[in-house]
C-alpha cells in the first residue's frame, strides 16, 4: 500500500461518510488516470483487503455486529479501507479498540450500524473495476498475486467471543450477546436472523429458508425476533416471503408477509411483496391498490404497475410503461439485482407482446446487472425464460427450443412452468402439436400446484385458443 494508494482514498471521501457517493468519485477519479493507475490501485486494495483478513478483526466485528457472514466481513473491510490509512492500521493491530471506537457509547449497536451504513463497503469492492471496465470494456485482469482466501490469526468459536473481546463485550447492552461467555437465546436468535438475511441478500435462497423459517413459524422465536426491532422482523418475513414465492409457494409467501402486514406504512418493500402475492392469485384489484402508480414511484413498483397494466388487458399502457424504462437511469443507491429483477419484470411483458427488439434490449441490460452472481440465482433463470421467447420472436425457432430444453431440465416450479410454456409456443410454430399440447397441459398442473392462478389460467386461454387441451 503505497502513498499515492492512500492519498486516491483520501481524495475520493465525502462528509457524509457516504461509501456509495465515494465509490461513484473513486470511480470516477481512477478512470481519469488511466489503466495503469487503475490496476497499482486495486493491487494496493488487494494488499489492505488480506492486511485486514484477520480471525481477531472477524471476531471482533461478529461480536459487535451480532453476526458477521463472509460477504459482510469483506464489505466490511472494504469499508474500513475506504476510511483511510489510520483507521485501517488501527483495525489490523488493536481491531477490539476499533470496534469499540465505532460504537462509540452508543445504546442501541443496531442503528449505529444502520447510521454507518457497513454494507455499503461492496460499492468500493467495485470501483477499481467499473473504472478499467469504462477504459477497457473489460473487468480488471487477475492479479498475479491473488487475494488470500483463508484469514490469518486463530480461529474462534461463537460462543468464545465475549471471552476473547471483554471490553467490547462489556460496551454492548446486556441482552445483544447474553450473560458471561455463552450467548443468550435473543443472541442466537439475532446472529441465526444475520446470517439468514445476509444469504437472502446474496441471493442464496435455500440457505435463508433454512435459518430464517424456523424463527418466522416458532412463536417464541418470533417473539425474541421482534424484540430485537421492527428491522429484523421486517426483513425475516421479508426474506421467508420472497423466497417462498420464487420457490412457488405463494401460499406459504402470504404466511410470511402477513406477520408484518401492520408494518406496511414504514416498510414498502413488504407492501409490494404482498402486491406480487395478489398479482400471483390473479387479484389484480387487491394488488393495485397496494401499488404506487406514480411515475416517480420505486422501479420495482413501477413494473408492478406495468404487469397490473398487462394483465387487465391495457396491452397500450403496459408498453409505454416498459419502453418508459429503457430510457431511465440507475440511481446510485439501486443494488445491481434489484434493478435487474425489475427489468426482467419489463422484459417478459416485451415478450409477450411481442417487442422483440426492445425486449433484447432489456435482457441485456439485465445481463450487465447480473455479471458476477452466483449461476442458482433465481434471476438467471428468469433471464433465460425471456432469451427463449426472444429468441422465438426471432423466428429461430431450432435454437429456441434446444434453449427451451435445457430451461426445462434445469428449472422447477413455477419457473418450470414458464419454460414449459414458451417451449409450447416454439412447438406450436414449428407444427408439433402433440408435444405442445402435453408442454401446455404441465405447465398448467405446475402453475396451478404453485398457487400461480393467474398464469395458469392464462395458459389454459392460450392453449384453449391454439386448439390444445391442457386436461
């Protein structure tokens, strides 16, 4: 890490202690030096990334954070980084003292941590990057001295941290860890609810269902949750709810939506969530009125707002709604996914009106958004089921079902359905009936099984109309 490394740091900070705006200028700054600027910088990241890659730093920020997975421990170095030289020295050789420097003798360490905005530590993992991908058009190349994947120290166990960190421990009210070394059942219950959010915010689906179900459905761990605040309540439902709806549970999504449905006012991510519930029911009065239609309104509302347009038959709004959106910018405070999901909203009401080209467009861009995530995202998939129907729209229908057939073998649910019906059309155009009718009628048991009612009785008018059965 050399001067000018800090001195780039320096320079890109803001007042507000803003990571995300000083990404963005970090960003923006390392493009104007050029390529060989951009690539010393992000070697001199790699180094104080490993310099911070410490068990004694991990534990102290999992103690004090009640919970640190692994990609929040890297946002977190990041985070640091972004502070400057002093507070990253500090943080490799007294972490304790830093944490504690952090808190500062604030009673409530969750909004302190909320107020210092940690998770904005992944916008600076990027910003070297961004910087060659403008110059170049490509990502920054390995180094030839990769990161280390494993931390330096001595590892630890949970339950040794208010041992290891005592005066850290002390400094933290008396029910965030439990009394002496072993956490109290609010304590599990906080870093079991950390680490479930956290692999839902990584799209790590299956990981959250298994940590965060058990403290939706057992009421006392309910009860211990909602001790905690309505945040981590709020976000528990919310990662149970959504995860069960991508699944195709949608039954199961309302469950989990409506323990905090009175909390509807402050948390509007739970109120489009239920919208897509509704949506999913074919209820569309029941999800308009829990929509903004306000063109100023979140992106992801607004293509709810296009889908309620759709599915009433307003083929003309739902367009100009989705081309509208083409044209709109990403806000910096936008997470690359959820603007990917919206845009896959848009793109699969292109395709099914048949905008091909504006449609390609959009996939795209999602494409873009999705660059890095893990291949079980739920969000590749959904990208692939509009290739295919873009593809169709192509006229090339050979390579659309040989994509329509892997999308099938690799999909379930009701993300299985909709490949089952896009294969449907493809076999409808090239004149095979049979294997239509028989892609039609399982997508329609699959949709139905989903709670999907909307989509599967859209799929019996479809097939109704080409002549197929789907009984």
């Amino acid at each position: 890490m050399t001067p000018a490394f800090w001195q780039r740091i320096e320079a890109s900070k803001n007042d507000e202690g803003d990571r995300a705006l000083q990404a963005t200028t970090l960003t923006d700054q390392l493009a104007a030096l050029g390529v060989d600027a951009i690539v010393e910088f992000s070697r001199g990241f790699d180094s104080a990334m490993d310099h911070l890659f410490t068990w004694e730093l991990w534990g102290a920020a999992y103690l004090a954070m009640g919970g640190c997975g692994d990609d929040m421990f890297e946002y977190f170095r990041a985070w640091l980084i972004a502070d400057g030289e002093a507070t990253t020295i500090l943080s490799g050789a007294e972490p304790e003292s830093m944490l504690r420097v952090l808190l500062a003798d604030w009673d409530d360490p969750d909004e302190r941590w909320e107020d210092l905005r940690v998770h904005q530590g992944e916008n600076i993992l990027y910003a070297a990057g961004l910087a060659h991908e403008r110059l170049t058009g490509e990502w920054l190349p390995p180094s030839p001295d990769p990161r280390r994947s494993d931390p330096t120290g001595v590892a630890w166990e949970e339950d040794e941290l208010p041992r290891l960190y005592p005066d850290l421990a002390a400094s933290l009210p008396g029910d965030w860890w439990g009394e002496a070394t072993e956490p109290g059942p609010i304590a599990e219950v906080r870093v079991q609810a950390r680490s479930g959010i956290d692999a839902f915010a990584e799209g790590d689906h299956a990981t959250a269902l298994d940590l965060l179900e058990p403290l939706v459905e057992d009421p006392v761990n309910w009860e211990l949750l909602s001790a905690l605040g309505r945040d981590w309540r709020t976000d528990a439902a919310y990662g149970v709810g959504i995860s069960r709806l991508l699944r195709g549970d949608v039954a199961g999504s309302a469950d989990a939506l409506r323990l905090v449905v009175g909390d509807l006012d402050d948390y509007p991510h739970i109120r489009r969530a239920l919208a897509q519930v509704e949506l999913a029911r074919g209820e569309l009065d029941s999800a308009a009125a829990l929509i903004d239609f306000e063109p100023g309104a979140n992106r992801y509302e607004r293509a709810l707002a296009a889908k309620v347009a759709f599915r009433r038959g307003d083929r003309d709004e739902a367009l100009r709604r989705s081309l509208a959106e083409i044209e709109m910018p990403i806000e910096e405070d936008e997470h690359p996914w959820d603007v990917a999901g919206s845009y896959q909203q848009f793109g699969q009401i292109l395709v099914d009106l048949g905008a091909a080209e504006e449609a390609e467009t959009m996939a795209r861009a999602i494409g873009t958004l999705l660059r890095g995530a893990p291949d079980d995202l739920p969000l590749i998939g959904h990208l692939r089921i509009v290739l295919v129907g873009i593809v169709r729209l192509q006229g090339r229908l050979e390579a659309a079902l040989e994509a329509a057939d892997d999308l099938v073998a690799d999909l379930e649910g009701s993300d299985q359905a909709e490949a089952l019906r896009e294969r449907a059309r493809v076999g409808s155009s090239m004149g095979n009936d049979q294997t239509a009718s028989d892609d039609f009628r399982r997508a329609t048991e699959l949709f139905d099984r989903a709670g999907e009612t909307w989509e599967a009785q859209r799929t019996r008018s479809e097939a109704s109309a080409g002549g197929f059965s789907t009984s």
